[in-house]
C-alpha cells in the first residue's frame, strides 16, 4: 500500500495520497490547501485522482477541494452530518480565517459504508465530536485508519468549534476506535502518525 503525505496550508494539515499497490489511480484524503503542491505529488508517483475522501468539513481540510475536482475530474465523499458544515462558511470557521469557503461532495455516507477507490476498501467509522459528521476511514485488509482530527498521537481534535462536543469526541474514541485492534496504524489530520495500541496506553485526554 502506497500512503504519501504532504502537510499543506496554515494550519499545517496532513493531506494524504494513497492507494493499493500496483493501482494507476490514488485517492487524497484531506485536500486542505495548496492544490498544485498535491497534484504535483500525486503526477510525481505516476497517479491520477479518482476521489478525494474528506474526514469532516473545516476550512483547513476541504480548500484544495475544488480546485482538485475541476482539475482531475475525480468524485468527491464526506459525511451525511457534514453537509451544512461543508456549505455554512461560518460552520467551517472560514470566515474567521477571513474567507468563504462553501463545498459539497459527490456522495455523502454513513456508518459502515464501504468506499472502493485505487485498489482499497475505506471502511466509514463515523466519529462525532471534532464536529457533528466527523468520520475516519478504516482500511482493515492493511491495518490502516485515517482519523482526521478525531484522534492525534497523545492527543484529540479540539470540541470548541462549531458542533463540536468533547462528551460525544471521547464516546467516538473508546467505543469506535479502541474497539480496533492495537496493530492499527493511524494516520491523523495533524501531526505525526501513530497506533491504536499506543494510544490507548498514553493518550491522556481518552
């Protein structure tokens, strides 16, 4: 399995390429900013865009999105919760960061849907909490989730944003993402990967 990830705009957020091995086609999860710095990556390792997976619909994960869709043609999947958030550039915290940023997808999902892009099996884990339609992408067959900014290394997303709730972010974690084995590896929103064993070991905020 290929995972590449390059980290993009202010807020410095982790954009992910990825895609099984031996596919012609990726998948960027988190589009965030910098869209010709993305696609830039993905042209380098010999790919083209067949979806972009958004974990949830704040300014600093969705900016490159439209840009990457006009430019590639791919689909675009969040989740159902997440629509007004995608749309309300007051919802997404854009109009703090003193710009409108309104975004839909091409297919919403929920709890246990499967996406089948490049090659892999996206399991949807919805985890409410960072905001209200937050959602990780479980690849099992590779022991891989894409947490977004539900879990971090020792850490969690911040709950005082629009639809955010810290009682419903830590139900997400220990009855959805502990409930993973401890061999998972966790690709997050921000900062450096780690595991679901180790977090249930350290992360002090669970």
């Amino acid at each position: 399995m290929f995972v590449k990830y390059i980290v993009v705009g202010d807020v410095q957020t982790n954009c992910y390429i990825t895609a099984a091995d031996g596919s012609k086609e990726c998948v960027i999860i988190d589009p965030g900013d910098q869209p010709e710095d993305i696609l830039s990556e993905v042209r380098k390792n010999g790919y083209t865009v067949s979806a972009i997976l958004l974990t949830h619909g704040h300014f600093d994960h969705i900016l490159a999105v439209n840009d990457i869709r006009k430019k590639t043609g791919c689909r675009v999947y969040a989740g159902e919760r997440e629509k007004e958030l995608l749309k309300e550039p007051k919802l997404n915290v854009s109009v703090a960061h003193r710009m409108v940023v309104s975004e839909t997808a091409d297919v919403y999902l929920n709890e246990g849907d499967i996406v089948n892009e490049a090659g892999l099996s996206f399991k949807v884990i919805s985890t409410p909490g960072h905001t209200i339609g937050s959602i990780c992408y479980y690849i099992e067959d590779e022991a891989v989730l894409f947490s977004g900014d539900t879990l971090f290394e020792m850490s969690v997303g911040r709950t005082d944003l629009p639809t955010g709730s810290m009682g419903n972010l830590v139900r997400s974690i220990k009855e959805k993402l502990y409930t993973l084995p401890n061999d998972v590896t966790v690709y997050p929103g921000h900062g450096p990967s780690t595991g679901i064993g180790f977090e249930k070991k350290n992360n002090m905020f669970v």
